[in-house]
C-alpha cells in the first residue's frame, strides 16, 4: 500500500520540515497491522517525493487477539487485497505516523504550515466502489485535479476485464495538513469499508477530520455513511453536529459584512463604479447571454435587465436570501412576460461544476474570489474557465494596495471580514496570467476607480477572452476593448447548508 506526496514549492525539500521526516534517511513504524516506513524518493529544491508504505500483515490481523472476522468464506481472511490497496489502515498510518503534519503543526517552518503550496498526492492502487465518476466527485469539490487510471484484474488476461482498484494522482494548490485530512476521511470512503470497530469514537475523528470543509460538501451524507460503515444512528449523529443548527446563521453574517465593506467604500461610489466598468466590457464585445456569478441582491442584473441587447441573463449565487432579495429588487412578478423571460436565479455553489452555467457569451464575476480560500479558488477556476467556459469573464477584486487611502480602515486589514485574502497588483495579475495560460484565455486588466500615483486605481479589473484555434496560432491577441471603467421566470431553489463562498 503505497502513498507519495510531492510539491514543487521552493524550496522543495521544506516538505521534509513539514512532515517531520528527514529526507536522508529510511524510517520504520510499528502499527497494529504490520509497519509503516517513510523514505523520499527524490529531495532536491527543485522538487522533493515523500513516500508511506504499508507493509500490512494479513496473516497477523487474524491471528491476534479478536482480529478473526465472523462470518463469511474462512480463507477470504488470509487472502485479500488488504496488503495492496489504500484503505482505512491508511488513515490509521497518516493519524500515527505523519499526525504531527496533520495536525499542521511546524515549529521551524510556520509561515509554509500554514500556506497554500503546490502538492500532489498518488496512491497507487485503490478500490473505488462506484467508480471514477465517485472518485471524482468527492475530490474535485475540494480544489483538486484528479487523474484516475483503472487497473486490469490480470496485466496478462486483458480479457478477464478491468478491476475496481485505481491509480489515483490528485494535485492542488493546498495546505498539507488540509490535504492529509482529506485522504484521511476520504480513502476509507472510496473503499466504503473500515478494517476495525465503528463506534462513537469514530464520529469524533470525522468531525475532527472534516468539520471545517465537510459541511459544504455536496456529497456529505455519502461520505459520512460510508466513513461510519453505514451505521445509521452514527450517521445520523455526525450529519446533525456537522449541520450545528445553533451556530450563527451564516447568510445573516455574511449581509453584515457585506454592509460594512459597502460603508468603507461608499464615499468613492465604487460598486457604482464597477457595475458601469463590466457594463462597458460587455457592450463592447457584444455580448448577448450574460451569466452574473456571486450575483448577490442583483445590482448588475438590474442595470442588464435594462438593456434589450442582453438577451439571456443568468444570476447565480450561494445565498438563497440573496437572491430572494434580488428578485424584489428586479420586481420579477410584475415585469412583462417578455422581459421576465429573459432572467433567471439560481441557487448554487461557485466551486461545484454546473450544466446550467455552459454556453455563454460572458460571465461578471464581480467582488467574488478573494472570498475564496485556496481549495475553493483553485475549484472555482475549473468551474469558470474550464468547465463554464464563457467566451469572456470580466472579474474585478480589491487593490490591497488601496486600502491605506481608506480613513475609517484601521492599517493592516480588510474591506471585509470575510475576505480570505485581498491581492496587490502584482499578485492579482501573476494569478489572472497563470490562470489565462493554463485555460486557452488571454487577459487585460483595467483600472475601476481613480487611480492613486502610488497606489494605483480602488478596484482592479481583468477581462479574460477565449482564444480561438486561429488566435492561438497567431499569439492569442486579445479583443480591443476599452481602457478605463465607466462610472457611472426565476429559479431559487430550497436553503442548503453551505458555507457561503460569495
């Protein structure tokens, strides 16, 4: 049973520092079901290869003291796939042997601990009971790039037919610990057994291991049914502490927020500001259907809705109160048949891919992304460019260099409480580029806002264009477009309960 973790981040071999494992030399732990042993298999700065192998002893399991499993054909207890494939004791070695970077805890190295690095992650042989398509859908929720290979039963007899055992890569730009914790609750789900008794113990390490990214998860009364071997009382418990009907609601939280950050920037009209600059963007490439992602109470809807020359207008968002307040504000049930028809609401996650959001002239993305954490972000960029895949996005976020020309905002914070980060220039346009060169997109970036000698315009902008196959041959020239902002029925489907992302 193997598992590799491997970053490219500089240096590489801080990986080493992380997972409290020295690169120069094989070390060996002793589990209840055999050993554990951790090497490298590369240690450079460039790029550093963690290894954990599991040397599972079947034949000790049975052996020992009520390890004998009732029940079944005899010998099925002494030859399985146990020693081979990625399962619960997997989860028991990264909690043993790696539970300090699980924890992520790093006395030398903090700051990188704490970061977002590049990581990826393969196991080499893991039974999947559902398939890729499961597979997928419990990792590509969390930010990660799966790649998933299907394992013959017998390299020799291809025609005995393929397995239920996968090669699984999965990358992302994450924290370690993050990363470790969703391998920890995730490869016993996608072998949907548990080698040991579930008790109530368990459902304390799932809310330990999961709390903080389960709860918006689209698949979580799978994942937890199948982390607590279908047990329904354990299940039933986990799913109403993982829902915390007591906490805050968080649509109320996130409205407040919103207010305050509208207070800091009211005396520069900046929302007005950034509705006219991405109206301009998209007058100007003739766009026709228009989807508002992270919509909000619908400020932009309504200055599109004016428009006759938008024809289709989609808004999205995760708030169900937010989109009930923009159907009042559109005044949806009084306007003409002809012009209800041509917007619609609907209530959905920016990080989940979404059939509805595909064939568009251009997507707004105003004020959304430095909402995101890392995993997420990285998830809302496949669902954006990848899998949406607009003809063009025009996405705004805050200058943090801007913040300090803001009288009533204390040194060193945010326009909002809820923002996970806000990007200088110089971060904002190294994320677009990367972004545009790994989709098929070229990027501009306009100022929103009057700009500041030093700390440049209150808002920044990037207007990404699709480049066709011709384009790309000839360099990928964008669109012209202009070069400053201007100033200037439905379907809401029931509450569920997310963390609001937007």
């Amino acid at each position: 049973m193997l598992l590799t973790l491997t970053t490219t981040h500089r240096p590489a071999t801080d990986l080493g520092w992380l997972l409290h494992k020295k690169p120069a030399r094989l070390q060996t732990f002793e589990l209840p079901f055999g050993a554990a042993h951790v090497f490298y298999l590369e240690a450079t700065e460039e790029r550093c290869t963690a290894a954990l192998l599991l040397d599972v002893d079947p034949v000790g399991l049975v052996r020992r003291p009520g390890g004998a499993a009732g029940g079944g054909w005899a010998l099925d207890q002494y030859v399985n796939d146990r020693p081979y494939v990625g399962s619960s004791f997997m989860s028991v070695a990264i909690s043993r042997v790696l539970g300090t970077a699980l924890g992520g805890t790093c006395k030398t190295h903090p700051q990188v601990a704490a970061s977002a690095i590049p990581l990826s992650a393969r196991i080499a042989a893991v039974p999947c009971r559902g398939g890729e398509r499961f597979l997928r859908l419990l990792f590509e929720p969390l930010g990660y790039e799966v790649s998933a290979r299907r394992r013959p039963l017998n390299e020799r007899f291809p025609q005995w037919g393929e397995s239920a055992v996968f090669t699984v890569e999965l990358s992302a730009v994450v924290r370690l610990a993050d990363l470790l914790a969703h391998l920890y609750v995730l490869v016993p789900v996608l072998d949907d057994d548990k080698h040991y008794w579930v008790g109530r113990d368990e459902v304390e390490k799932l809310l330990s291991r999961g709390g903080d990214w389960l709860p918006a998860h689209p698949l979580r009364e799978q994942i937890a049914a199948r982390y607590l071997k279908h047990r329904r009382s354990l299940t039933r418990e986990a799913l109403s502490r993982l829902a915390d009907e007591d906490a805050p609601d968080p649509e109320a939280v996130e409205e407040t927020h919103a207010k305050e950050e509208e207070a800091v920037e009211k005396s520069l009209s900046l929302n007005e500001r950034r509705v006219g600059a991405i109206l301009a963007v998209l007058r100007a490439i003739g766009a026709r259907r228009v989807l508002d992602l992270g919509c909000g109470e619908g400020r932009l809807l309504e200055r599109l809705l004016r428009e006759r020359t938008f024809t289709e207008i989609v808004g999205l968002d995760v708030s169900v109160r937010a989109l009930e307040i923009a159907k009042d504000r559109l005044k949806l049930e009084r306007l003409a048949p002809a012009v209800r028809d041509r917007v619609r609401l609907l209530h959905g996650a920016l990080t989940y891919r979404d059939k509805r959001l595909s064939g568009f002239d251009a997507a707004a993305v105003a004020e959304v992304i430095e909402h995101l954490d890392p995993p997420r972000l990285a998830a809302f960029e496949r669902v954006l460019f990848e899998f949406a895949r607009p003809g063009t996005v025009v996405l705004t976020t805050p200058n943090a260099e801007y913040n300090e020309k803001f009288a009533d905002l204390p040194a060193g914070t945010r326009r909002h409480r809820d923002h996970r980060f806000e990007w200088t220039r110089a971060e904002f346009a190294a994320w677009a580029n990367r972004a545009a060169g790994r989709f098929g997109y070229a990027v501009r970036f306009l100022p929103v806002g009057e700009e500041d000698a030093r700390a440049g315009p209150p808002t920044q902008m990037a207007v990404f264009q699709l480049i066709a196959a011709s384009d790309a041959e000839d360099g990928g020239h964008a669109a012209a477009g202009p070069e400053r902002g201007e100033d200037g029925g439905s379907e809401i489907r029931p509450p569920e309960k997310k963390a609001t992302t937007s």
